[in-house]
C-alpha cells in the first residue's frame, strides 16, 4: 500500500502565498474566495456544529468553529439542582456515551464523601462502560464510512448498535440514556439469561466486523480517501491535549483505562491499541481494533465477575446529601478519549461547580480547525468523523 | 508530588496545598506567579498536557477561582494550579502561547464567566451565545429560573413543580 503523504493541487503556483505568520491574506471581494457553511444540519453524526469554510476552488484555505447550536447549559443547571438530580443531565452531555459521564460524575462525588463502591457493582461498573464503548463504535463506523460514501454500511451498524441497545434496556429500562450508575453503586443486578443473550449479540458483531473489514478497510475507495489522509504529528498530542485512539493512531499510547486504572480493569487482561500512521485510515483500524477488544473484555467480565453481592454502598439520604468541601477529577476512557469531571463542592446539598471536559471540546477546535487547512471540501465530513467529535461536550 | 512541590516552593509562593489523592494534589498561587508556574510546571516539570482549564465563582468571598489542572503523562500524575481572581473586572494573564486548546478555553470563560484574558486571540467572539445581552451566565448572581420566566413564554394549563418537592413527595410520602 502506498503510504505517501495524502496533498491536493501540488502545483501551488495558482494559490496565493502565505504571510509571515504561515496563513493567506483572504480579500473576499477579490471573488477568488468563497465562504461555504459546512453545518449544522449535516446529517452526519458531527452535527450540531458547523464549519464557516474559505475556499478557494474546491480547497479549505480557513476554517472557524462554531457551536452553540445544542447549548443547555448543562453545568449551570447542575449547580441548581442536588447532587442526585443531576444524573438525568450528565447522562444528556454525550448521547452516545451516557455511562461514563455517570460513572465520572459518580466517582467523583464518592471520592469527595469517602464511599467505598462494592465489589459487585464496580464489576457491573466496567461492564455498562464497555457496552458503551462498543455501541459508541457502532455508531462512529457509519458516520465515518457514510462520510465516505458508503451509506449502507451506516444502516447495518445502527442495527448492531440496536442490539446492543436491547441488552441496556434489559440492564437499565432505557436504551439511550440510562441513569443506571448512582452514588455508591448500580441500580440492579444482571437480568436471567442477560449473559447469553449478550454473548448472542457479541457473536453478531463480530460476525459483521468481518464484513466491515472486506467492505470498509480493503475496500479501494475507502482506502484511496483515507490512506495518508488527515495526519497528526505525534508532537501535536500535547500542544493540542489529544487523548484516546487519536493520540495512539499517533504512537502515543495514551489510555486511562492502563494509565490510571479505574474499577475493574486491573483485573482485566488487554493491551493498548496503537497504531503509527495517523491518518484517517489508522485512526479507523484502531476504533476497529478497540471495538474488538471490548468484545473480549465483556467476555473477560462475565467469566470473572462474581454472580452475586452487594451492588450499593451505604449512603446518607440523597435528597438531604451535604457532600464534604473540596474538589477533585475524576476520569475514565471514553471512544474518544480522556473524559472527565472535575467536580467542586462548598459541602452544601448542591454542587458548587461542575466542569466536564469532554475530548471534542479539544479535538473540534483547535485541532480540527488546523487539520481542515488545505483539505479538499469532499473530505471535510471524512476528517470530522476521524477524529470522532461530538458538540455536546464543546458546549455542555 | 511532595518532591515537585517543595521544588516549585524554592521558587515561588503557594499559600495551601491539598493532597486530595495519591496522584491529584491542589496548589493555590498568586494571580501574577500563575502562568509562571504553569510554564515552569509545563517544561520543567514534566506536566506537558492541559487536562482542563475552568473557573469557579466563590460570590461570597468576592472571588472567581480558576483552575488550571495539569498532567505529567510520564509520572501519571495531575496537578491543579488554583488562582484566585477579583470579581470585579475579572481579568487574568493568557496562557494561549503554552497550549494551542488554552484560547478556546478562555474564549468560554469571558462569555460564561465575564473573565477577560487580554491578548488571547479571538478572546472577545461570541463563542457558544449568540447576541447575549444579559450577565455573563455562568456567574452565581445569574438567575436561570427568572431568566427563563422573563424568556420563555409559560405554556398555558402546564403544571410545575419544584424538583426536590417532587421528589421527595414520591419518595418519602410519609416523612
């Protein structure tokens, strides 16, 4: 495979010249220049957020960000309601990912009043955050083959990620959002015959991971787009705060999961995924490569957790809960990243402050608005799903 | 982290330091040592990734509290330098030339917060509101419930209840 550097228009000489500070000087009234709006209803999973694009022919020559489309004020709202009134909001920050916003939110706040989570739950814990996980990658393979071209491999995912979806609702009683972590633990224990139909629903996935290697990574076109395209130099990682598979398509294996061991994954045998050369085509083999690995993690979890036991600590009332003073950060390893939750308390019943950092907030700024220069508008949409942003966390 | 911080002390001022947990601690520093450290901490130190930078309003002490938390990705540790800021006209020293992220992050703070951060770029464009005309909205004495009543036209015949009633009503139907 040829791994040369993906450019555009290598004549430059009917581009014009960049200034001192490595940007062109863009004069619209010239009429060489075009602004085009890429958003907010793209119908790709990166809507909500839109791209103010310069073009010059059908090449990016600037690019501005622009959220505020989903805007609710999610961290205000929660210094306005109890601590355990906040789990239906935190969950709403990620669609996709709702688990780990509770799981962070959770951790945190148990941290602060000194709770010490069971053994059962923490094991139910890791579960729910790598069904997550693998539902969150069904979703982004569609976003990022249909950003491609090919629609229907979108159609297959989203009914995979379904399935996925029926096991949460068995678990929880909700598909997409579903407030099953609370303080001190989980709601409920794992239903009867949740474990085999869940190995069903594994072994259907990976059955379609089969297909998607023939139709998505050696199809010619998806690799034609995508080989050499949209790199990221392993020295942007810290000057840009890029975490997760977007950092380790780049040989940085950054993963909370190894990094700063949380619930059960101590226990769990796996090795981080790292890829080397960050394109879009290697940031999408490691979401592949991940997407099995929590197949066998749920598969590590069921074999090794217990099948009962307690699966909530003891807490004080929550509607009357004065969380002690102080403040702290709690993490976990989302499909895009390091998500966190630095949580402020003045030890009254309610939150003094909540800060959710949400990878995008990083990855579709200030990344995306350079990484976008001197690309083709055809691959636009391509290079926004490969580094798998969602607005909502830019916005909280 | 006790090593690191006895050696930014040889240096500079820090006036509390929490140890919330083995690999988090807390740092409190003046307003004009700040983005002295944080270089200091950044090249030196080791603490080359921005995990977030976010305010906090403590309205009763008259003070916004901005919290730089930073990570060492080798030790596998997270520091958070907290500077404590006047309310009245909030401003602090911009730290967009150490991390490419700082000015969107501060973009966000002047809007939310009304903390200006002179000479970052783009620091004065609406970020996530648009046309807003009220106080900054992230600041405590920013009433959401008023500014939702004044807004927001009420729905006719919608009942509404207080949250923590509710619930408790529920919940505790006896207590």
């Amino acid at each position: 495979m040829n791994k040369k550097r993906f450019t555009i228009n290598e004549d430059r000489s009917l581009f014009p010249e960049k200034n001192a500070e490595g940007k062109i000087d863009i004069d619209l009234s010239s009429h060489k220049y075009l602004k085009l709006w890429q958003g907010p209803q793209h119908p790709g999973i990166t809507g909500n957020m839109s791209l103010e694009l310069t073009v010059l022919g059908d090449e990016v020559m600037d690019c501005e960000t622009h959220v505020g489309y989903l805007h609710r004020g999610f961290e205000k709202l929660m210094e306005r309601r109890k601590y355990i009134q906040c789990f239906p909001i935190v969950c709403r920050v990620a669609v996709p990912e709702p688990d780990f916003n509770e799981y962070c939110f959770a951790s945190a706040m148990e941290e602060l009043a000194g709770i010490e989570v069971p053994e059962m739950a923490q094991w139910l814990r890791t579960l729910v955050l790598e069904m997550s996980r693998l539902q969150s990658y069904l979703m982004w393979i569609g976003g990022q083959s249909g950003a491609f071209g090919s629609g229907i491999i979108g159609q297959w995912s989203i009914y995979l990620r379904d399935l996925v979806l029926d096991r949460f609702e068995e678990l929880t009683g909700g598909r997409v959002y579903h407030m099953y972590q609370l303080p001190g633990g989980v709601r409920g224990l794992l239903p009867d015959g949740f474990k085999q139909r869940m190995e069903e629903t594994l072994l259907t996935i990976e059955k379609f991971m089969d297909d998607i290697d023939k139709v998505m990574f050696n199809n010619a076109v998806f690799k034609k787009r995508s080989v050499g395209m949209g790199y990221i130099d392993p020295s942007w990682v810290n000057k840009f705060g890029i975490t997760g598979p977007n950092a380790r398509a780049a040989g940085i294996p950054l993963d909370v999961r190894k990094d700063y061991p949380y619930l059960k994954y101590p226990e769990l045998d796996f090795d981080v995924v790292v890829g080397k050369d960050s394109d879009i085509y290697t940031r999408a083999d490691i979401r592949r490569k991940d997407l099995l690995l929590s197949v066998d993690l749920i598969r590590q979890i069921f074999a090794k957790m217990p099948e009962k036991g307690d699966i909530k600590a003891k807490t004080p009332n929550v509607l009357h809960w004065k969380v002690p003073k102080g403040e702290t950060y709690s993490r976990a390893e989302c499909t895009r990243g390091e998500y966190g939750y630095y949580m402020v308390s003045d030890g009254t019943e309610y939150p003094r402050r909540i800060n959710v950092r949400g990878p995008s907030y990083t990855h579709a700024v200030a990344l995306l608005e350079k990484m976008i220069i001197n690309t083709n508008i055809a691959d636009v949409a391509g290079l926004m799903v490969s580094l798998h942003t969602y607005p909502p966390e830019i916005e909280r | 982290m006790k090593d690191i911080i006895d050696r930014i002390k040889t240096k500079y001022t820090i006036s509390e330091v929490v140890e919330q947990r083995k690999n988090l601690s807390f740092v409190t520093v003046s307003k004009e040592q700040a983005i002295s450290i944080i270089t200091f901490l950044r090249d030196i130190e080791g603490f080359k990734h921005l995990v977030l930078l976010t305010a906090a309003d403590w309205i009763e002490n008259d003070k916004f509290q901005l919290t730089y938390l930073l990570n060492n990705p080798t030790e596998k540790i997270d520091l958070g330098v907290r500077v404590f800021i006047s309310r009245e006209n909030a401003s602090m020293e911009s730290a967009h030339h150490l991390w490419e992220q700082v000015a969107t992050y501060q973009r966000e703070l002047k809007e939310m917060f009304g903390i200006d951060f002179p000479d970052s770029p783009g620091v004065d464009k609406p970020f996530i509101l648009e046309g807003w005309e009220d106080i900054p909205p992230y600041r405590r004495d920013f009433d959401t419930k008023q500014y939702s009543e004044d807004t927001y036209f009420p729905r006719p015949g919608r009942e509404s209840n207080d949250p923590a009633e509710y619930m408790k009503k529920k919940l505790y139907p006896n207590e």
